[in-house]
C-alpha cells in the first residue's frame, strides 16, 4: 500500500518537474518517464491490490501544465537540478523494488517489481547520457601522481 503511496507521489512530483524543465532533451525524456515509467507501474500496483481486495489510497489531485515561461525565475527548478533530483529518485526507487523483492512471498510480486527495478536502471542509464552531453555531470578532478 505504501509502495502505490509513493508511486501517486511521483506521478506528481515529475508532471511538475516537466513544467519546470526548459531544455528539449530533458523533457521529452521526462515525459517518457512518467508516461512509461511511474504511470504503469502506478496502474500495475493498483491492478494488484483491486484484485486481492484492498481498498486503494486516494489519488493526490492532477498538476496542471504551465509553460515554463510562466513560472518565475527564482521559484523555478534549472534543468541540472531537475536531472540530479530525477537520478536520486531512480535510485531510491531501485532500493525500494529491491526490497519489496526481498520481502515478497507472491512470485507475480517479486517478479514485477524485479520488471520495475530494469526499467528504472534502464531510465538512469538515459538520464546519465543526457547529463553528459549537456555538461551537467561535474566529475571530480583525477588525482595522479
């Protein structure tokens, strides 16, 4: 249940990470993410708990589309912020399929959610290409000597 919480959460957190994102490449990818990715795992999750009988959390209300324009300079996100908040979330995403595929007794659980975590290694292998060409992925310095 809480699982599906987190998911409704994130459909939202990224409708509003798309209307803040100025850079092409970066939003046709997060829409791609959250059509393809957060969407359907949302619907997988609430398929499951419908057919065991589990009463559903309520769905936090849509975001609605602005046009990044219309959204003051100094309340919106840059697009390298939005790119390193998207990768954290991936990977929190990962550790919570990993556990839930640890903790389940149902095989069709365990292997969903083992679908959820390639799909979300998948998206951050895309989102770290798209971070590097645009020069948002600041490397240390290499220390030789």
């Amino acid at each position: 249940m809480d699982i599906l919480v987190s998911f409704k959460r994130a459909v939202g957190h990224h409708a509003v990470l798309v209307n803040h994102t100025g850079d092409n490449d970066l939003k046709v990818y997060l829409e791609d993410l959250l059509e393809n990715g957060f969407t359907q795992e949302e619907q997988q999750v609430e398929a499951i708990l419908k057919e065991t009988g589990i009463r559903l959390p309520p769905a936090p209300p849509d975001r609605p589309n602005v046009e990044v324009q219309d959204i003051p300079a100094g309340a919106r996100f840059n697009d390298p912020e939005i790119a390193s908040m998207v990768k954290k979330e991936l990977m929190a995403g990962k550790i919570s399929c990993s556990y839930v595929m640890g903790t389940a007794i149902r095989e069709d659980i365990r292997t969903m959610f083992g679908e959820f975590h390639t799909q979300k290694e998948e998206y951050e292998g895309k989102l770290l290409k798209i971070m590097k060409e645009k020069g948002w992925l600041v490397l240390p310095p290499i220390n030789v000597k």
